[in-house]
C-alpha cells in the first residue's frame, strides 16, 4: 500500500523535527543486532566490562546531583 502524499509529508516533518531520536533508535538496532547475530564470545564480555563501566559512571553522576 503506498503512502499518500500527506502522510510522507508528515513522515519527513517527524523525521526532521526528531533527528535525535532516530539517532538513538538506529544505534540501539544496530547494537541489538550485533549481540544478537554477530558476537562472539569476546565481544560480549567486552560489552558487559563497557556496560558496567557505564553504569559505574552513571550511578557517580546521579549520587553527585542528589548530593
């Protein structure tokens, strides 16, 4: 079924206004993808060493802005 003329319009207006978020949706497909299809081993305790990491920094920065 193609799209009419208004709804691509409205597409590419959400598309620009949203820029952002299509960025953080793309990013968390491809990584998704990535574990799921693509690492090994390796790569997925190197990811987890990353995630902990960032959840490290993370939990830092939200002690630092509750105190």
């Amino acid at each position: 079924m193609a799209l009419s003329d208004a709804r691509k319009r409205a597409n590419k207006k959400w598309d620009d206004s949203n820029k952002e978020q299509i960025k953080y949706l793309r990013y968390r497909s491809y990584s998704k993808t990535f574990i799921n299809d693509l690492a090994n081993n390796e790569d997925l305790q190197m990811l987890k060493d990353l995630i902990k990491e960032k959840e490290k920094n993370f939990k830092k920065s939200i002690d630092n802005v509750l105190n």
